[in-house]
C-alpha cells in the first residue's frame, strides 16, 4: 500500500486499516500528510478539521491531538475541537525520540505549547519537513 493521505483524519484512518503494528508506519503516514500540507496552502484548514479516528495508543492518540493543534497554531488556522478531547495526553511525560531522555532539559523548554500541554517534549519544530516553507508567512 502507498498512501498520500490528504487530510490528517485520513492519515490516521490509514494507519488504524492498513499500518496499525507494523514499524514506523505511523511515521510514514503522517509524514505523507505532512507534506501534503506544506504543499497546499489554501487548503490547510480542511485538512486538519475532520477528527481523526482513535488509534487506541495513549502516546500516538496524543501525538495527532498535538499535531491538529501544532499545525493550526504554527500556519494561523483555527484549532480544532477534536484536538483537545479528553484523552489527547499522555499520563506520564514523553520525551519524543531516541534521544529523548538525555535532552529532557532541552525538550522541555523548546517544546511547542501544542505537545508542552500534553505532556509530550520534542524539539521547536516537532513537524519539519523538507518541504515546510521557511515561514509562516511564506504561501
């Protein structure tokens, strides 16, 4: 299966149908998503209102709430409501990455309030891509 999900709901949806168990499918999926979204500007909005189905995986349930919420912050969209349903956190903190742990200190301070909120430490910018405009302003 390769999958160019155009709507973050849609990228989830995949996920929980084809990738659920496997190895960074849940990775490769959002990327995908990710670069849809850099890519089309005028269609950012819709492509973050839909709810994303529930995985059933505190960490990644969490994780798509704090992407909803990340993207519509970072690009001036509305949140969406779904993103801050009850149990869109994490119950422990969660620093994101192989490194996570040994940069605690580092991730706590630079993590965007979307993840910071939901327990989730990560890098300043959590959803870079290749193809992410340089700035918010940039269209």
């Amino acid at each position: 299966m390769r999958a160019h999900p155009k709507t973050l709901a849609e990228a989830v949806r995949l996920y929980c149908e084809h990738g659920g168990g496997q190895d960074g499918a849940f990775s490769v999926l959002l990327d995908e998503f990710l670069d849809m979204f850099y890519t089309e500007p005028g269609r950012r909005q819709a492509m973050i209102d839909e709810e994303p189905p529930w995985i059933g995986n505190e960490r990644q349930d969490a994780y798509v709430g704090a992407v909803g919420e990340h993207l519509a912050r970072r690009w001036g969209l509305q949140i969406p409501l779904w993103s801050d349903a009850p149990g869109r956190e994490v119950a422990e903190p969660w620093f994101v990455g192989m490194m996570g742990t040994g940069l605690s200190g580092l991730l706590l301070v630079e993590s965007p309030i979307a993840f910071r909120r939901r327990r989730i430490f990560t890098e300043a910018e959590p959803l870079r891509r290749a193809r992410m405009p340089t700035d918010s302003t940039v269209e």
